[in-house]
C-alpha cells in the first residue's frame, strides 16, 4: 500500500502489470545481535523482578511495576525471536531428512514455509544473484556452489546460536547440536553432488565480530576439514603455500605509513590470511608436515598479530599460538620469555580473578579460587608455552607474582595460570622445584602484603601438587611439603618461612614417592629407580636437627618390585622418551636433561603410613605391594 492507502495495482497506468518478485533482503548479523540484545535485556528484566521480589521481602520498596519476571522475560523483543525462528525456518533443509523435519517442527516449534521462495545471494557492487525456483527447492541449494552451502550453513546455525540464550528457548540448545551435526555430517553424507562449504567464506566469518557467526563458521570449519580427505588437505596446502609466504612480506613492512599492527589486521580476511588460517588448522589439528619456510612464515605472523588493534584478531592468533606451539617453537626460540610477557598481560586484561572464601593455611582447607577467563585463548597459549618449557614459563611467573607495582589479582592470575599448568600437563615431574619455589616466591613472609595477597593463589598451586603428584607430600600442622626430585633428591619446604629447609641426599634415581608421618618428624621416601626405601629425619627437636640443612638417614630398605609393576613402568618410560624426543622441556632450566626413563619409573606408585614406624608402597593401581617397618 502506498501513503494515501490504495494498493499498487490501483496505482499502476493503463497496460502496466504488477511485479510478482517480492525481494527480502535479510542481515543474520544484524538479526542474530537483536535477539541477543532482546536476550540481554530479558535476563536483566529478570534479574531485576528477583531483586524487587528479595527487597520487598526485606522491606525494602522497589520502584516499578508489579509485572512477574515471566512475564516481562516473555513480552521483551518478541517480534525479533519470532523474525529470527521464521528466517531460520526458510534456511533449514526441510524435506531431506523426515526424523530432522521432525525435530524442526516439535523440538522448537519451527514451520515449513509456505509459499517456496527463491533463494538468492549479494554480491561485489550490490548486485544480487537468484536461483530459478526449481532450484530452489529440495536439495537445489545444497547442490549449486560452495559459497552457497556455506552462506546458509553459517546462517542457519548463527540464528540457531542466537536464539539460545533467549527465556524460553531451552529446548534450542540441544537442536543447536544436532543442527551443527545435520550440516557437518548428514547432508554431506545423504546427498549427491553436495557443494561443501566455501572455505574462504568460512575462514573470512572464523573472526567475524559477532560472536553467533565466529562460533557457526569455526563449527562448519572443523567439520569441512574432517571430511577432507587427507590427500586432498595435501594437495591444499602445496596449493596455498605460496599464499602462506606471501604473507611474510605484508607482516614485515615497518615504515612510516603501515606498522605491522595494522598489516596484521588488515591480512586475516585477504586471500594470503585466508591460506594462512586453513594451512594453520590443517597443520596444528590433522598434523600435516610444512615446510621449514611456510613454518617459520606462520609463526612470525600470528606473534606479530598478538598486537593487532581488533581483539578478535589478538584472541585468534592467541589460539593459533597456543594450538601450535610445537610447531612454532623452534622458530620463536628465544623469544619464549618475552611471547610469555606479552601472552600473560592480554590474558590479565581480559580475566577476572574471584576468591572464594576457605581458610588459606591450610591446603586442605584451602578455598576456590578461578580466573574469569571464559575459554580465554591467551590462558590456552600460555599453558601450551608452558608445557614445552616449564622452567622458564614458572620462573617468569614467579617474577610476576614478585612484583610490587602491579595489581594484587594480577599477582594472584600468575600463580593460578600455574595451577592451569599443574593441571593441564600430565607429567611437571622434572620441573617440580623450579614451579614450587616460584609459587613461593610471593609468601615470603617478610612481605605481608606481598604474602597476604598471593597465600589463596599459593595455597591452591601447592594443593593441586599434593593432588596430583606422589612424589610431592604435605604435612598440616608442622606446614612443612616434601618434594621428591628426578635426581634422587627430597626437598623439604617449611610453608611458614617460604624456604628450602632440608635437603635429603640418598636416592640413586628419581624419587617415586614422599609421604610425611602422622608427627611429622619422619618422612618415608621411595625410588623405583634404586629400588630402594628410605626414612629421614624432618624434625628439628631432636639430636639430628643439628645436621643443618642436610638431613639424617634412618634406614635404608631394598625393596623388590613385582613384575607388572616393572612391565608398566617399562610402557611409561618408552612413551615418555618418544614425548621427550617430540619437544620437551630440556635446556629451559639451564642444565642437563634428567634421564626421562628414570622419571617415567615408579610413576603412580604412592606411600603411605600406617603406624608411626611403619610405611605402606602401594601400586599405580592402588594394590598394596608391601608393609616396611623402620
């Protein structure tokens, strides 16, 4: 209808026919950030009828209406959630799959359009392109170009993202996956000449600024390149490769007009940043062998972009660091310590520490302390750094947790960002005194302040140790932790002074296991690799506190392992040669790589005390293998 209220063909001169084409141009960008904005607003509004409803319990007036949180979570943006269930019901597949109609039509309430439409796409100049409408129809879409494909692949599962967070979507997550599933696996699988998706689309969406979009590309992305055969992902990165090295020369330009900054933000959707991308996730994910300049070209770039101006940029380049630092390693080489620094401040500025009560002298007792991270891609670079080389990667966490000038959280984030490390790799058995004297560096109780704000992180850190390895023990009341080491030597930590208080010297290989007596006053010490028991002396009441800083030796006991301990310790120590010779952590301390074989035996294998002269060696299964009494 025009202004004055009469319809077009009113309107239309003598001879003149109506145009049946009706164009409907739709942005999921901008649709998918309404619903998530109605989102938003809804989860607020509901947020704000809880907190009336507990001030008004607490005799405290509210000013508002008495609207229920239902009902204002139902009447908020109702026209944008409709809009987006009906674009999403002409993108979906319909009439392919009867049991995922199915699922379309219960699960989310969603209708098979009617009338059909033509689908059509926008091109360069805004010219747009239309299907016929035969098509259109059926699997006429999935069957036309890759752009295609990927264009309603992306769509359909961005609008399906944004409706999941909207009051009364619940049922819309678990069809999220199976919508993910139906465009990776079940179309490509059940129709012929199916055009996968573009990979240039997706890589171009892998950063894009909405958050619904970047997760639908990254979803398609995996799942196209797992389909690929793996001689056709070879014959893609021969393709690419010169595009990939193309890339080194826009990153290294530095004058006066382009920084590398701005040449790394510009890169990541031309066709050099595009190869860049895939060839990455083809190397880090399918494990596919580069050559040393396309290595070397992929690394020098995703550093430098570490300092794009747009976060998605930083973020993704912290993902590719992280994802593949075992290739990127040999390429950054020294610059390990200052990638740390730079990783470690983008991760501070995007977490948020919270503290959650417990009593921090205790690591029993000890409270929940989390980053705010979110899947935070820096948090995942720096564990992966970390992993290859812990020695360097403690003690610039240590140098952090020192620093007087900073934040107090940002102190606290450098040991947490241990404790990810702690509980992310899965054996730090030769890096253990490095990681615990720069936990402890921060408690040194000389400086309160220091100490106060560290002791929650500290405590935690020490408390996943204890956890997670034998050969590391604590004893609550005397606050003193045991460390056995991969040179035969037990340290002994007191926890109240933050110092090396004994060094017990003995073991002819790496200590297995450490265990504290119920007094404290004795430790039992274990060694797979000399076959040997040993009881120390970890007080200072008696006649052998006057050895000093070297303890005194009680007994020493040959101790027979059985042969399937033996048989396990033998699979252990090969498989930790191979992930030693595949990039280890060797040199970062600065001295002579520990025997790995030696590290790997005994591993598992516990102690414990059960009589103050007796100790109990238990399995990697948990079987006891033998009493030894003092």
């Amino acid at each position: 209808l025009d202004e004055g209220g009469e319809s077009l063909e009113e309107g239309l001169g003598e001879g003149e026919i109506a145009s049946p084409l009706l164009l409907l141009v739709l942005s999921v960008r901008r649709l998918a950030a309404a619903v998530n904005s109605v989102a938003s607003q809804a989860a607020a509004a509901v947020a704000q009828s809880v907190l009336g409803t507990a001030g008004a319990s607490a005799g405290v007036t509210v000013g508002g209406g008495s609207q229920s949180a239902g009902s204002v979570a139902e009447s908020s943006g109702v026209a944008e959630v409709h809009l987006c269930r009906l674009a999403l019901s002409y993108l979906l597949p319909w009439g392919l799959d009867g049991a995922f109609d199915a699922h379309c039509a219960f699960d989310v309430q969603l209708l098979r359009p009617r009338p059909s439409v033509s689908y059509g796409v926008r091109g360069h100049g805004g010219l747009v392109a239309l299907l016929t409408p035969k098509a259109s129809r059926g699997a006429g879409r999935w069957r036309t170009s890759s752009h295609l494909t990927a264009l309603h692949s992306v769509a359909a599962i961005t609008l399906c993202n944004a409706l999941m967070g909207h009051p009364g979507s619940e049922r819309v997550r678990p069809f999220a996956a199976l919508l993910a599933a139906h465009y990776s696996v079940r179309l490509p699988d059940s129709l012929k000449r199916f055009c996968p998706p573009s990979l240039t689309l997706l890589a171009r969406t892998y950063v894009d600024s909405v958050d619904a979009v970047q997760q639908a590309a990254r979803v398609l992305m995996d799942g196209t390149l797992r389909r690929m055969p793996l001689a056709t992902q070879e014959q893609l990165i021969q393709a690419w490769s010169p595009r990939v090295l193309r890339a080194a020369g826009a990153t290294s330009g530095d004058n006066a007009n382009t920084n590398t900054a701005s040449a790394a933000q510009l890169e990541i959707h031309s066709p050099a940043g595009i190869a860049v991308l895939v060839v990455s996730l083809l190397a880090c994910k399918f494990g596919h062998a580069l050559t040393p300049d396309v290595t070397r070209t992929l690394a020098e770039v995703w550093v430098r972009m570490l300092g794009a101006p747009l976060d998605t940029h930083r973020r993704l380049a912290g993902e590719m660091v992280g994802m593949g630092f075992h290739l990127w390693e040999p390429t950054v080489g020294a610059q390990a310590g200052r990638l740390i620094k730079q990783l470690f401040g983008l991760m501070a500025a995007t977490a948020g520490l919270h503290v959650h009560g417990g009593h921090a002298g205790a690591l029993r007792g000890a409270g929940r302390l989390s980053l705010g991270l979110g899947g935070n891609p820096y948090l995942g670079a720096l564990i992966s750094i970390g992993s290859c080389q812990p020695a360097l990667f403690a003690a610039l966490m240590g140098d952090v947790a020192v620093q007087l000038d900073i934040d107090a959280t940002r102190r606290s984030a450098a040991i947490v960002t241990l404790v990810s490390l702690i509980r992310a790799k899965s054996s730090l058995a030769r890096d253990m005194p490095a990681i615990v004297e720069a936990i402890l560096r921060p408690l040194d109780p000389s400086l309160p302040k220091l100490r106060e704000g560290c002791l929650q992180a500290g405590t935690l850190a020490l408390r996943e140790l204890v956890k997670r390895y034998p050969m590391a023990a604590f004893h609550q009341t005397s606050q003193k932790l045991g460390i056995g080491t991969v040179t035969g030597v037990v340290l002994i930590y007191d926890l109240r002074t933050a110092t090396k208080w004994r060094i017990l010297q003995g073991h002819n290989g790496a200590v297995s296991a450490v265990a504290f007596a119920a007094g404290g006053d004795l430790v039992a010490s274990f060694s797979a690799a000399d076959s040997t028991l040993r009881w120390w002396q970890a007080g200072s009441s008696t006649f052998f506190g006057y050895f000093g800083l070297h303890g005194h030796c009680h007994k020493v006991l040959n101790v027979d392992v059985p042969d399937d301990e033996e048989d396990a310790d033998a699979s252990a120590s090969s498989c930790s040669t191979a992930a030693a010779a595949g990039g280890g952590s060797g040199g970062a301390a600065g001295g002579p790589m520990p025997n790995v074989g030696a590290v790997a035996r005994g591993a598992g294998m516990q102690l414990e005390w059960t009589s103050p002269s007796t100790v109990m060696l238990l399995g990697r299964t948990g079987k006891p293998l033998g009493f030894y009494t003092l």
